[in-house]
C-alpha cells in the first residue's frame, strides 16, 4: 500500500489476514517516483472514486473477497484492477473511474 503525505510516499506491506503491517515501512519522496507512478498518483487526485469504493463494488460484482487492488492505465484509460477470489478461481475486475465533473446518480 502507498500512501502519500507532504510530498512523501510511504509503502506498507498489509497481511489481509490481520490487517497488520506485515514489513518495515519504506518512505522515499515523490521525486524518486517513475513517470508511470506520478502519472497515477496526479490522475488519483482528479477522480472522485477511492480504491475502497472500487472494492467494494468489485467484491459485489464478482461475489467473491478482494485479494489485491491497484490502478493500470490501459489504451490511454486509468482503470481500477481488482483481484477477487471467489470459491473455486480468481477473477480480475477492471472499473473506470468516474470522470471529473460527472455527477453520481447514487445517493
């Protein structure tokens, strides 16, 4: 897991299990970042949707837990990716975050 705090980044390693880091934290700042990661973390900041939301829906979707989250860009798109785990295999659930400006239906 990164987290980001006054232009630091800190990784975590999170047993799912426990819900307890499981490994020393890392910091470095956000200089040291590839472009590919500062793209995302700049493109996080644009959406309205958090990664615990594209859990949460992806978990629904697929009936099954979350074993793993991120973000991946594909053919120019940042998508939420989900691994879920259901009872007999593992399925992979790609959402796009709603755009800036775009209102939720949901209340």
């Amino acid at each position: 897991m990164r987290t980001i705090k006054n232009e630091r980044v800190f990784e975590n390693v999170i047993d799912a299990n426990t819900g307890r880091v499981s490994q020393r934290e890392i910091a470095s700042s956000l200089k040291e970042l590839d472009r590919a990661d500062l793209a995302n973390i700049i493109a996080l900041k644009w959406i309205k949707q958090e990664l615990s939301d594209a859990v949460r829906v992806a978990e629904s979707a697929a009936d099954g837990q979350a074993l793993a989250g991120g973000l991946m860009k594909q053919d120019g798109k940042l998508n939420f990716v989900v691994v879920i785990a259901t009872s007999d295999h593992l399925k992979e659930v790609m959402l796009e975050p709603p755009k800036v400006g775009q209102r939720s239906t949901q209340r």
